[in-house]
C-alpha cells in the first residue's frame, strides 16, 4: 500500500509524456484526481461565475438554468435548443525550490443538449469530473528513491430537469452517473553496498473501477430593480454522496531498461483485498455548497461574484493512505462579469462581441506538510457571434498559480487556453393560420 508521498522533484522526468492525459498536475495524486471545472468556457471566462443565466447558452452549474424566458424576437412563443461542447488546451510551468520543467495536457471538457418543454427544460451531457496523470520521483542525496505514475479519472453523465416556478424563480435537479478507474503505481528502487542500481525492483500497483450516482440541485432568481438593471441570484447543493469501487493491487518484480526506462515484469502475485475488505469499498464525496449574485443591463453587461464552500474534511478513500497530506473544507470565490458594446449592431461586427473577464481565489482542500494548497487564477474571453440565431464561438484565456514550493512542494504556474461552439436552432414553432 502506498504509505506516503515525498515530493522531492530531481527532475520533471518525462512528465512531457503525459500530454495524452486529462491533467499533468502533480497534485492529481491525492484523492480521486484533479478535480475538472463543470462548466462552460463562458463560465470559466468570469473566473467560473455562474450566476448568470439567460436564454441562448448553456449553464452546465446551476440545473435550474434549463429554464430561460421565451424570446421576444420569437413572439415569446418559446426559447432555442442549445447545444454545445468544449476543450482546452492547458500548459503547466512546474516549479521546485531545486528545478523547473515544463508540461501540457488537451482535454475535452463538456458535451452538453438543453431542450425547452413549455415551463420545463430538460439538460443532459458528459463531462469530466476528476482527471489523474502524474510521473514523479523523489530523491534524496540526488539518488532516486521512488518513481510514482498514475492515470485515469472519473467521467459524469448527467441529466436534469428545471422548472420554472414563476417567471423570476425557477428551480431544478441533476441527477448524475459517475464511473471510471484510477490507476497508480510506486516503483520502490533499491542500491547495492557501492550504490549501484540492482537488477530487480519491486512495483505495486493499484487499480479502482469507480462507480456511482449523486443529485445537484439548484434555484435560480432574476428581477428588474429598475427600469435598465437586473439582479440575478444562484444557489446550488451537493448532498454528500457514495461510490462504489472495486479494487485490485498486485506486486511485481521487474527490470527497468537503462536506455528507455521502460519496465519489464518478470513475476506478478495479485494482493488479497477480500481478506481485508478492501476488494470493495465506498469512497465518500462530500456536499458542495454554492451561492452568488450579481446585478447588470440585460444584453449589455453584468457583474457578479460567487462563494463556494465543500465539506472535503469528509473525503475518505479507504483502499489508499498517505501519511503526509490531509483533507481540509474546501472554498471558492469567484468575481467576474461580461460586456456587450451593441448586442444589434450593424455597422460593427465587434460590437456584437460579449468581451468577459474574472478573477477566482480557491483553498483547493488539500494540505500536504502542513501547507495549505491553494490556487488564483485571471481569466479573460470572447464571444463571438456565429450565423444568425444566436450560436457563438467562444475563446477563453486563463492565467493562475496552484501550489507552494514551500516543504519541498511544487508550484504550478498554468496557462489554459479554452475554445467552445455555442449552438442555437429553434426546434419547436406554432403553426399559424390564416
């Protein structure tokens, strides 16, 4: 069993060779991986604000955001279909008190359908929810003690419903399937009297199939407080939830080529699990609460802030402990808004253009040696307007730093850069006749 975690970097090692992966944070380790934003570029561009809801995009936080008023532009008979997915391409400066090197990931991040029914709206999609990829080594007196890997993550499928109450509060559920495996190995390395490097290493490895369902529900409210501003409010509740995983570990002895570093297993035993109860068991994932408002001009510009609070102190995963890091409630605040110079414009394409920004200050949860993780991050984006029934492409870019290099830890300076498609068709129409 993995008992602890030095991260003692004496190099970033091949982590360049994770760029397949969903993440190439070291800090994916802990727990069931990186934990993935849930929401859409337009949302990540407000520093993850997702107060602000409206009719032609797609609110993947808050399900009572299904709902939406019918379009004047259709005589207010109904609202579009709106469809949309995105990605995002993330690159990571790691840093240590002894080193740098650099690291890239591509991912997809969300495929998302929202379709009006009457007062109702229902929203379903895939998303990631948390993403593993790591390579790391610590060392002590410049010798290779450990070399640690992991991959996988956990996916969610979800599908809601949101209804609206009256025509400023609407409320709505989601009701999501997560699966997925986690994969991770320690390979422990072992010097003869002269400190050369012996021939046969030992390698655990573990695997958990991850397998479960968990609720998110939501309100939203808007009003007009005068004739040109608008307050929009959000809340949104994550009851703690359970997941099934099935787990297996084995032990190996194997040969660790010089030239390619890749390893060859010579013998295998897989670890007896059921005769400790460990074969199969429930990894908690705590309640998440969220809330925010924020005031603007319909179609011109808006400014809001959200809070965020997670009760991670309740995470336990029984089949790994490590010895050095510790779960702490989670928070987040998030600032941001948007404007629109002339959302009709003709005479100017880039008037049209919703031009975003936002700030985030997070305490992810995790203290490793005592410290406190935490993350800030800047972000910026576009909304350009795409043919003629309110889709837009949208570009997003954020900046931050995760991390200390404080207790012999690692820094992350990252740079993601984010693209979406934003589409609208009306798919239901009265017939009219004369």
């Amino acid at each position: 069993m993995i008992k602890k975690l030095v991260i003692v970097l004496v190099a970033f090692f091949s982590i360049q060779s994770y760029a397949q992966e969903g993440t190439a944070s070291p800090y994916s380790f802990y727990g069931i991986g990186s934990l993935k934003f849930k929401g859409t570029v337009e949302n990540r561009s407000m520093g993850g604000l997702s107060v602000y809801t409206d009719s032609i995009h797609v609110n993947l936080r808050n399900p009572a955001a299904y709902v939406a008023p019918n379009l004047k532009i259709w005589d207010e008979e109904t609202r579009p279909v709106k469809f949309s997915f995105g990605a995002s391409h993330n690159s990571l400066n790691l840093k240590t008190e002894s080193g740098e090197a650099k690291a890239n990931s591509t991912t997809f991040d969300y495929l998302a359908l929202s379709v009006p029914v009457g007062r109702f709206g229902l929203g379903f999609g895939l998303v990631p929810y948390t993403s593993v990829g790591y390579k790391l080594e610590d060392s002590e007196d410049d010798v290779i003690q450990n070399r640690y890997k992991g991959e996988g993550g956990v996916n969610r499928v979800f599908l809601g419903l949101g209804y609206s109450i009256t025509d400023k509060l609407s409320a709505g559920i989601d009701v999501n399937y997560n699966f997925g495996n986690i994969q991770n190995s320690v390979v422990k390395f072992v010097y003869d009297d002269d400190g050369n490097l012996v021939q046969y290493q030992s390698r655990e490895s573990n695997r958990s199939d991850l397998s479960g369902l968990n609720v998110n529900l939501g309100l939203t409210y808007k009003s007009m407080i005068n004739e040109k501003l608008e307050l929009q409010a959000g809340l949104t509740y994550s009851p703690k939830s359970d997941l099934n995983s099935l787990n297996e570990r084995s032990f190996a002895t194997i040969v660790i080529s010089a030239n390619t570093g890749e390893e060859f297993v010579l013998n295998e035993i897989e670890a007896d699990l059921k005769s400790q109860g460990l074969d199969e068991t429930n990894l908690t994932l705590p309640s998440r609460l969220s809330f925010g408002a924020g005031i603007g001009e319909p179609r011109k510009w808006f400014l809001g802030a959200e809070f965020t609070t997670q009760n991670t102190s309740k995470f336990s995963n029984p089949i790994v402990s490590i010895e050095n890091a510790n779960f702490v409630n989670a928070s987040n605040i998030a600032i941001g808004g948007f404007y629109i110079p002339d959302y009709i414009s003709f005479s100017s394409y880039w008037k049209r253009v919703t031009y975003r920004a936002g700030l985030h200050f997070e305490h992810t949860g995790l203290e490793i040696n005592n410290e406190a993780i935490r993350e800030f991050g800047m972000s910026f984006g576009v909304g350009l307007p795409i043919g003629q029934v309110f889709s837009n492409a949208n570009i997003g870019l954020e900046l931050g730093r995760r991390g200390t290099t404080n207790q012999n830890l690692i820094q992350e300076n990252f740079f993601n850069l984010n693209i979406s498609l934003s589409l609208n068709d009306r798919w239901f129409q009265k017939l009219k006749y004369n």
